[in-house]
C-alpha cells in the first residue's frame, strides 16, 4: 500500500458510507451510544464527587487539624498547651437539638462555628448573615420548611429557648440537612465543659507529624486528644470510575459484535466490487484496507457524535444534579481524559468489529468474488475448538480466581473472574457457528418458512456468530447477575429470623407519639404502646443477668411500660410479675434466668446506682432488635430514680397476621409526620427481586433489538429471493414469517449458550464462599423460551411482507 | 474452392471413385451441399491435370483416384489458411438498406423490420432442423446448421444496431434525456 | 388448438397525467397450448411488463389477460399468488433460486407453498428433475451449481406439479450459446408435449426456437415471424454464399 492506493482506498469507503447510509447509521450508532453513556456517566461521577479538598474543607474548614476530646480533662486550654505557640484554636460543636413544632418535636443537628474563621466553607451562608449571639440562629431550608418561618422569626429548641432566625446556612453536601448554626459562644461554653471538638490552625512550618497529640485517630488510647489532620483526611479513593470503564467496555464489546455482523453483509453486498478491485489491481491489504478505512471512518463519527451527546447529556441534566445528589455541586466540567478514554475504546471497537470482516474480505478468491457467488462457508470446526479452548480457560480462570478469592486476594481474583466470565461468553458464542452447521442437516425435516431461515443463517454463519454471541452475552450478564443475586438472596433467607410477631406493626420516627396512637385506633389493635427508653438525658440504665456486671451479657434496650405493652410486645403473659416488681426479658428462647441486676449510669459512663431484681423470662420466639429486650414498671423505674424517657418507638399488635392493606394504612398514617415510618416484618426480603426484573426487562429489550438488526441485515441480501418468492405465488406475509423462524433461530442459539455462559463464573464466585449455586429459574426460562418466543413474535409484527412486482419491475427490465 | 478441396481432403483418407466421393462430400457437409455427378469428374480432371491426384486403379468401368505428395501439401497449406473476408460486403441486402436509409420517401424502419422478420424466419426453419438432428450422429451437420444460424444472427444484430442508430438520430433529444 | 394465454387489448401504463408512461399500448396477443411464443424487441419496448402481466405479477390497466381461462385483472392479489403457484411457472435471468434451498427443494418450492405433502412435493420435484436430467444435483445448492445448471434447474421448477404456461424473462441472458440452447432445448420440449412457452429475449438465436416471434417496439407488436419453409440444402441452395461458393469451384 503506499500513499496513493490509501487515498483510494479510503475513497472507496466513504462511497461505500455514502451507498448504504442505513448500515452506516447503524455501526456509527452503536459505537456512539456506548461512547456518548460512559462519557455522560463520567462526567456526571465527576462531578457529583467531591473534590478531597472540598471534602476536607467540608470537615475541617481552613483549620491544618481537626481534633477530638478523648477524655474528661480535655479542655481547650489544656489543648492549647500541647500546641506550639503562635497556634489558632476554635472550639466546634455539633449536637442534636429538639425543634419544638406545634403538637411534635423534630430533631435538629445544633452546630457552632466560627463560619469567618478556621471553619471558613463548612457551611455556606445562602441568605441573611450569621449568628453573632446566642439569641440569634442561622438555619437550613428545611428548617425553615418544616417550622415554617423565615429569616426575622423566631424558632423554638427544646432547652435553648427561642432564637431569632437571622440568617440562611446550607450544608453543601447535604441540601436536606436539618441544620441550626449557632454562635460559636455556644460551643466555647461548650469546650469549657470539655464536650466538644476542635479546629486548630499551626503556625506555618510546623511538622505535623512532629506535634505530641499524635495525628491521627489511631493515636495513644490514653491520649487527651485524638486528631485528623488536613493531609490524613485528603486521601482519596478510586471512586466508581474503574466501574465505568469496565461497563462501557462491555458495552463496546457488544457493539464491536454486532458491528462486526453489519460489516459482513457489506462484504457480501460487494463482493463482486471486491472481487473487480482485485481484478483491477489492489492487493489484498488493499481490500482489507477498504473495510478497515470505513471501519475507522464510521467509528470517528460515531465517537465523535457520542462525545456530543455524551457531554451534552450531562449538561443536559445537569440543571437537576444538586436535586438529585442533595449537594451542591460545582459547574460541570469535562475531562479531556475522559474524552480520550471514551473515544479511544470506540475506535477500538470498530476497528476490531472491521478486522474479521476485513481479513475475510482479503482472502475472497478473486474468481469467486467476481461470480457474485456466496464462497463455501469458513470450516466451523476452527471456531469450534477455538471455543472449547477459550471455555477451557475461563473455567481454569474462574476456579483459580475462586481459589484466590479463598486467600483473600481480593483485586487479582475478581479480575480473574471477569476474564474468566468474558472468555466464557466469548468461547461459548464461538460454539455457535459449529451448531448452526449441525442444525443444517436436520433442517431438511422442518416446514418451508423455517428451513429457509436456518439454512440461511447456518449458511451466513460467519456473521451470525457475532451476533448469537452479543445477544448470549447481554443474556448471560442477566443470568449471572440473577443466578448472583438468587445465590445471595437464599443465604440471606436461610438466616433471617423475623424482628417483629406477624401480628405486630412498628412505627419509628418523630411523629409516632401521635401517629402511633391514632394508627392503632384505625387498625384496631388489640394493643398498642410507645417503647419509652427508661432514662432521661442524665441517667440511663442496663441490665445484666443474675449478679454479673459483664456488659457483654447485658440487655441495653430497657423500657418502661405496663400490662398493654406487655400484650403489645406479645407478652402478656408476665402482667401480673411486671405489675409485682420483676423485671420482665423478653427472649427468644427459654433462658434461665431468675434474677437480674439493674445499672444505672450517669451521663459520664459511671454507674451511680445498682438494684437486683426478680426476673420474669416471657419467650415470644423472637430475637430483640428495635423491640425492647426488658421491660420495667413505672414503680420499678421511679424506685431506681429513673423516669421513662421520650419515645420515637412505637408497638402496634393487630391479634391477626398484618395483611398488605394494614401495613399500607399504618404507612399512610405515619407519612403524615415527618421522619416516620411503619414497618412490620414481612419474611426475608429479598432486595434482588426488584433489580433482577428491571435488569431482564433490560436484557430482553436489547435482545429483541439485536435479534431486529440480526433480521434485518439477513433481509438486506434477499432481494432477489423475494422476487423470486413472489413470482412463484408466495403469500406475502411468507417473508415475515422466514423472518420470524431467523430470529428464532438466532434467540434459541444464544438463550441456550446463555445459561452455561452466565452460571459458570458465578458457579467460580460462588465455590470460593462455599455458597450453593442457586439457578434463576424465571431468567433462564426466560433465556430458553421467553426470548426466543418474544422474538419471533416481534420480528413477525414488525418486518414487512414481500413488497409487489413494482418494487422489483426496474430491477427486472 | 471448396469442391476442389473437399474432394482431395476425402481422398486424403482413401483412395476412391467419383460416385463415392459424390455421396462421402454430401454426407460430410450435412446434405447442405448437393453435387451433381458431372461437376465432380470435372473437379477431378482439374485435379489430375494439376498433379494433385492420380489414377489408383482402372479396374472395369470405375476409376479409383488417390492423392499425390503434391496434393497433400496443397491440402495441407489450404487448412492452414486462415479465411478473410475480402473488402466491405457487397451483399444485396446491405445495398438496400444503405440506399433505404438515403431515400427521403421510404421508411428504412419498415424495411429493417420485414427483413428481420424474414431473418428471423429463416432462423426458426435452421432451428427446427437443429432440433431435429442428433446430437452425436449429426455433429457435422449441427456445426454447418450453427454457421447458417450465427451468420444469420449476425444478420439480424445488425439490423438491431442499424435501427438503434437511425432512432439515435431521428430523437437525439430523448435519447439523450435517458 | 386450445388457447391458454389470451390478451384482449391488454394495455399497461404507470403513473398519471404528466409523469405518465405507456408500457404497454392495447395488444392482442393470444398463445394456444403447445405453442412456444417468443417476443422480441429492444429494451424498453415492453416486453418484461407483457410477460409480467401473463404470469400474473401485474394486472392490465385496461382490457383483459385471461391465462388458462382465468381473467388475471379480476384477480385479487390471493388469487394471483395462486395462479403464480399452479398454472404459471417464472423463470429469470438470473439469481433464481433461493440460496437456502437445495436444487430439489427449489424445485418443489411452488407445491410446498401450495401446500402439497413435503413427501409428494419431493417425488413430483425429483420427477420433474429427471425429466431435465439433472437427478444428480438435486441434492447440490445453488451457490454450488454452474450459471447453466441453476437455469435449468429453475425450469424444472416452473414446470413441477404439471404446470403447462412456462414464462420465462430472457433465460439465457447469461449464459454462453450452447448452454444457453440446452435451456431453450428444455423450454422446446416443453412445449412439444403440449405445454405453453412465452420468452422475452434479444437474442434471435433463441427466439428462433419459438413456433411465433413476436416483435415489440414501443409497447407496441409491430410484426411476427414464423418459420420458413424447410430449407432444402440444395446446390441451388437458399444461401446465395453457398451457391457462390459452390460456383466458384466449378
């Protein structure tokens, strides 16, 4: 080839774009979607992650370290000492605060900062300005939204009075946050009592790692400080960009698939044109260089339209990011190493969707080229024991990944598993031309419409061997991700135990004190009670069995209540041993247990009062979770000097198993509140179900389009069959229905090879954990019947009959 | 020429007599060529004056020939030469058309169909023969039957070419749209 | 003489108003059963939309085209697949079988769309297939058969399940003169045995094989030929080349 010939063999293929626009539109398509996705995606990921440096800034302001009371003692002068002089300390403050609302109290994040010194950028100031005393706040949006006032109001906290609301402030990594910036004389006063944390500014040159409080959390235990230091907090991960890669990869792959299929009848098509380049000079190189010029041509545009769209896409929703992602986020920017990323592995993909087509077109005989005649079709046999080949070694690959994943080498093993998945599929779509050779033979027996279809595929093998195997790989993902999913799912089933009796609905929020009440009443609950902690903001309470003071033995979920509760909690049976002064535990299985001793503590951690008790053991036969795990009377609670605190638990008990409707309604009560729900326990979820039917959906739409385009491109060279049908009185919708039978052949091809496909490398994953390997029953029936059946359906409804003599009449004279 | 020649390729294969190589000559040119006796003992007289054949026996009232060195030789350049048509064809139908064509009151297209139809009747009546004829038996004749019918084709191509052309002329312009 | 293809002032034109054109002006045309018909003229003259009218692929946009006592512009489209499958076969210039099937499968490709038994449509295709001689590819694709073989085998099919009308859209066009005569040869005998021939074609060598030649021009017949006499090869030979030549050696 010299300069020359490569002007004219890139000549000829852009005629040949120009020729068949359809096919061309098709290549540069399916390389652009995959291109414009992985580049949209990327740049959105991009985005939406926060920088390492505005995540430090979210943490720690400007401060050089952030640093945490480890002990009582802890105090800011004490801190102050262990710094080098010349050092800026701020006291910071984040507390939970009660917003005092008519009829319910929400919980409130309280946070004092000095948002014009060493916590410059942790919160923004949207609106108005921010608190200079402690009678003034600055609040979030959703403060202001859910007490309803606005900068000149006023808002009440539970125990801090009512401030006047003079300023706006915004969390900018969490638009939702209920945030109430206080004056930092709060915090001062706060740091004084030593409950409080800390932003220290050093004098410039000083060595972190020199100072004595040590700089990170992992410091001495008996250290007064623990610290984060601005370098520590900047590490940064690798995020889900690798993820991105891999998917549009995988997408690319599949393009690059059927791409190959679309390049192949262009082959076929001009043949003959091929066979007078030939004949005319060009060497084989030449020819080659015709599919690979149109291959990169049609690939450039097709990157080039994806980086468009790609970007113009995220632009396009950009406007909804902060919504979506509950931050606020910086303009959109794109990376010019994405671009090339991206548009590198788009290229590369129609190349190699050229490169077979191109070497077949190098090695067409000339004669045979010129008669127009279809050549012998390549031995299947080659493709054949290629693919057992590459089976072998994804199965070597995939156990020795399961092996590794036993050592615990994490990266290296899932590597080896997605290699392992990849050649699999691969190997198994280069069976695919071998069983189409074989399904020939008993062809002779089926009806007209079907044979002609499997003959022509098995014939057109070479091409349709890409394609079985794009559509047994997007199948094959789906049965491995189901087969994953229903593996995980019956591990999860077979340790579930339920948290709740089926007759018992839960609510938990901020509203329950009045939804809870008035959800029992619409359901008519038997009974109905709020778990109100035992304890109050100073004292708190946990029990241990007999004399131990072992913490590891202890029950910290104590509440107090009465006989109600006890009927709610499903043990009424202890009443009258509650009403008698014993403390009554509520277990999953009998225990021996006849005596408990009651701690309480104060809110240092130190036990100021202890009391053994009769203990009464109610087995309810279910493990304590959100339910309490004890229950004391009132008297019991006021003789230890503690009161029953505020509740945001509540217990419903129907007396029958909670049907749908019930759950719906206690849902629909507790939405009434904000941050309250309703739950009840309802067998073991089974989180994959949802996602395995939205990833079939998904699998079956691609399958049904690649099974189209498939058709469609073995239409593209029966012209002269059709009127060759239609001259012998064919009925016209005959052509649908070999249309029909060739997606079927197609489908059952592929649904077939998807099911070892996709259970083998999730069998690998499985083996390592020792789990069973669970098949999906609906995917793989779906693979062997579902999509084959959806398919012909589709293709017989969509694909045009055999046209009338007037389509063919100029081609005839 | 071609009697001259045909009967000294036959005496090339054996020595004869006049009547048999009468019937040997029609035989081999598919009966398309009927002798008469007289023109054959002339041909032969020719050919005996020249050198080319001589008398192989008078044995009773027949006399059998057989070819000479010299005849052979003749025989043998007159296979090897090649035959050329000499100058432009000076054949009545190409007159015809030729003036057809340069008349202003004749419909040259007209003339051109009727002799094509004739042509073409003429190639029917070859073609039945054709039909007829056996394949293997009549492989000499079949070759004679096919110069008629591809001289004759010709003959009509030529009428088709000649048509084209008077119609490129007589409408340049809807020829030229096309 | 039954007649088996009938055109009563069939005329066929396209389009309408401005852009329209005749293919065919209003022809009579009537072809009786044993009779091969051969219609020649040069591209354009509407020899293909003739015979596409007659094999039913077209209807007349006036006057009648009745095919073995059928009216083929009273058809509905059914009823002209079904004149396709049983009285008429087509055969083209070329690419006339479908490649998925063997050359017996072509072969009895109209009975199966007719919805014959596979069994008795194989029987009657190998039947038929013998009777060209061609037994011995039946089991051969076309992409494996000569340009010769694929047309005779495209014969045989438009002659399977006894089909007497045989139209066939320049059949040789492709082929060299001797496996070219092997097809009119099929198409002859075809028609000796009572069957009906209609060919489109150039080529007066193979017209000359039909009992009529009819010449189209401008959608229009415009003269017919029929065989002269038998030619008697005399030495007074119908050939003035012959008798010059002859005259020559005397």
């Amino acid at each position: 080839m010299n300069a020359t010939s490569t002007r004219a063999v890139v000549r000829i293929a852009r005629r040949n774009i120009g020729r068949s626009r359809w096919r061309s539109l098709l290549i540069s398509l399916l390389v652009m979607l995959p291109v414009a996705a992985m580049l949209g995606a990327a740049t959105i990921v991009q985005t939406v992650t926060p920088t390492p440096e505005r995540s430090v800034t979210h943490q720690m302001g400007e401060a050089d370290l952030l640093v945490y009371s480890a002990g009582s003692g802890a105090t800011s002068d004490a801190l102050r000492a262990a710094l080098p002089s010349g050092s800026r300390v701020e006291p910071v403050r984040v507390a939970e605060g009660r917003l005092v609302l008519p009829g319910m109290e929400a919980s409130v994040t309280l946070r004092s900062i000095d948002l014009g010194g060493l916590a410059k950028g942790m919160l923004a100031i949207v609106d108005g300005r921010p608190p200079r005393n402690p009678g003034e706040v600055a609040i979030s949006a959703s403060v202001a939204s859910l007490a309803a006032v606005g900068i000149g109001d006023s808002i009440t906290l539970k125990g801090l009075g009512s401030p006047t609301v003079v300023g706006l402030v915004e969390d900018q990594f969490d638009l939702k946050a209920r945030v109430v910036l206080q004056d930092v004389s709060a915090a001062a006063a706060a740091a004084a009592q030593g409950q409080t944390n800390w932003l220290v500014g050093l004098p410039p040159g000083t060595d972190v790692a020199s100072l004595d409080l040590g700089t990170d959390i992992a410091g001495p235990s008996s250290a007064l400080f623990q610290s984060t230091s601005r370098g520590a907090a900047t590490m940064t991960n690798a995020g889900p960009t690798p993820a991105i890669v891999l998917l549009g990869g995988l997408a690319l792959l599949e393009a690059a698939l059927v791409a190959s299929a679309a390049f192949a009848v262009s082959i076929r098509r001009r043949q003959r044109e091929l066979g007078l380049l030939a004949a005319t000079g060009a060497e084989p190189r030449d020819l080659a260089g015709t599919v690979m010029a149109e291959g990169a041509l049609l690939g450039g545009l097709g990157v080039l339209t994806g980086v468009i769209v790609g970007v113009g896409g995220a632009l396009a929703v950009s406007p909804w990011l902060d919504q979506l992602t509950d931050r606020r986020n910086p303009p959109i920017g794109v990376a010019p190493p994405w671009i090339l990323v991206a548009g590198g592995i788009g290229l590369f993909a129609a190349l190699v969707a050229a490169l077979v087509p191109a070497w077949t077109a190098a090695r067409l005989p000339v004669l045979t080229a010129l008669s127009g005649r279809r050549p012998g079709p390549a031995p299947a046999r080659r493709t054949l024991s290629l693919g057992i080949v590459m089976i072998g070694i994804a199965i070597a690959l995939t156990s020795s990944g399961a092996a590794m994943r036993l050592r615990d080498q994490g990266s290296m093993s899932s590597l080896l598993l997605l290699a392992g998945a990849i050649l699999g599929t691969l190997g198994f779509g280069a069976c695919s031309p071998w069983l189409l050779e074989r399904l020939e033979k008993p062809a002779a027996r089926l009806p007209l419409a079907s044979r002609i279809a499997l003959r022509d595929t098995a014939r057109a093998r070479s091409r349709n061997g890409p394609i079985v195997t794009a559509l047994l790989a997007s199948f094959a993902v789906t049965v491995a991700l189901a087969a994953y999913l229903a593996s995980q799912d019956a591990t999860t089933a077979a340790r579930w135990r339920p948290w709740l009796l089926p007759d018992q609905i839960f609510m938990q929020g901020e509203g329950v004190a009045h939804g809870g009440p008035e959800a029992a009443r619409e359901l008519g609950a038997i009974a109905a009670g709020p778990i109100l902690g035992a304890g109050s903001a100073d004292r708190s309470v946990w029990i241990s069995p007999g004399d131990s003071h072992d913490p590891n033995l202890g029950i910290q979920n104590v509440t107090v209540g009465d006989g109600e509760l006890l009927k709610a909690l499903g043990a009424e049976s202890a009443t009258s041993d509650l009403l008698g002064g014993a403390v009554v535990l509520l277990a999953e299985k009998p225990t021996d247990v006849a005596r408990v001793t009651v701690h309480v503590m104060d809110n240092q951690g130190a036990e100021v009062d202890s009391l053994t008790l009769p203990a009464r053991v109610a087995v309810i036969g279910i493990g304590a979770g959100d339910l309490p795990g004890a229950v004391l009377s009132a008297e019991t609670a006021t003789r230890l000097g503690v009161s029953a605190g505020s509740s945001d638990r509540y217990v419903i008990r129907l007396g029958h198993p909670v049907t749908d409707a019930d759950l719906a309604r206690a849902a629909t009560i507790a939405a009434q509140y904000p941050g309250t729900r309703a739950d009840a326990s309802r067998g073991p979820s089974r989180p994959g179900e949802a996602f395995r039917m939205a990833m079939l959906i998904a699998s079956l739409l691609f399958a049904l389009s690649v099974t189209g385009l498939a058709v469609a491109l073995g239409e593209a060279e029966s012209r002269p069959e059709q009127r060759t049908l239609l001259a012998l009185g064919a009925e016209p919708r005959l052509r649908r229905r070999i249309a029909a039978a060739r997606a079927g052949v197609i489908a059952v091809l592929a649904g077939a090879l998807a099911v070892p496909a996709g259970l083998l490398p999730v069998w690998g994953l499985l083996s390592s954990r020792g789990a069973p390997l669970v098949v999906p029953l609906p995917e793989v029936v779906a693979a062997l019947a579902v999509l084959p059946l959806l398919s012909m359906a589709g293709t017989l409804l969509f694909s045009r009959p055999i046209p009338d003599w007037s389509a063919f009449r100029n081609a005839a004279t | 020429m071609s009697v001259r020649y045909g009967l000294l390729a036959l005496l090339a294969e054996a020595p004869t007599h006049g009547y048999q190589l009468k019937t040997a000559f029609e035989r081999r040119t598919g009966s398309s060529w009927a002798l008469n006796i007289g023109q054959v003992y002339t041909t032969l007289q020719r050919l005996e004056r020249d050198g080319l054949v001589e008398a192989a026996s008078s044995g009773g009232d027949r006399r059998d020939y057989r070819i000479t060195g010299a005849g052979r030789t003749q025989l043998e350049a007159w296979f090897a030469t090649p035959v050329v048509p000499e100058g432009p064809s000076r054949d009545e139908l190409t007159i015809k058309v030729l003036l057809a064509v340069a008349a202003s009151d004749v419909d040259v297209t007209e003339v051109l169909q009727r002799q094509r139809t004739a042509s073409v009747e003429q190639l029917q009546a070859y073609t039945r023969r054709k039909a007829q004829a056996d394949p293997e038996k009549d492989l000499a004749f079949l070759i004679l039957l096919d110069a008629l019918i591809f001289r004759t084709e010709a003959e009509v191509r030529w009428l088709d070419a000649s048509e084209a052309r008077i119609r490129h002329v007589t409408r340049p312009r809807k020829e030229a749209a096309r | 003489m039954t007649t088996l293809v009938q055109l009563e002032g069939a005329t066929r034109w396209f389009g309408s108003g401005h852009t329209e054109v005749v293919a065919l002006h209003p022809t009579d045309l009537s072809v009786a059963a044993g009779e091969l018909v051969a219609i020649m003229g040069p591209s354009g003259s509407g020899k293909t939309t003739l015979l596409s009218l007659v094999g039913g692929l077209d209807r007349p946009s006036r006057g009648r085209v009745i095919v073995a006592g059928q009216d083929v512009g009273a058809l509905n489209p059914r009823g002209l697949a079904v004149l396709r499958r049983r009285t008429v076969g087509y055969v083209f210039q070329d690419l006339n079988l479908l490649s998925g099937l063997t050359a017996r499968e072509n072969v009895s490709l109209p009975l199966e769309l007719d919805g014959r038994s596979p069994g008795e449509a194989r029987t009657a295709a190998e039947a038929v297939l013998a009777s060209v001689g061609l037994t011995e590819l039946g089991d051969r694709f076309p992409d494996d058969l000569s340009g010769g073989e694929q047309q005779r085998v495209a014969i045989a099919r438009a002659l399977v399940g006894g089909r007497r009308i045989v139209l066939a859209d320049e059949p040789t066009g492709a082929l060299d003169s001797i496996t070219g005569e092997s097809v009119m040869r099929l198409l002859r005998a075809h028609c000796n045995e009572g069957g009906t021939g209609i060919l489109v074609t150039h080529d007066a060598a193979h017209a000359a094989w039909a009992d009529r030649v009819v010449f189209l021009r401008d959608g229009r017949i415009v003269d017919e030929a029929r065989p002269a006499p038998s030619p008697e090869f005399t030495a007074s030979a119908s050939r003035p080349e012959l008798a010059t030549s002859g005259s020559d050696a005397a």
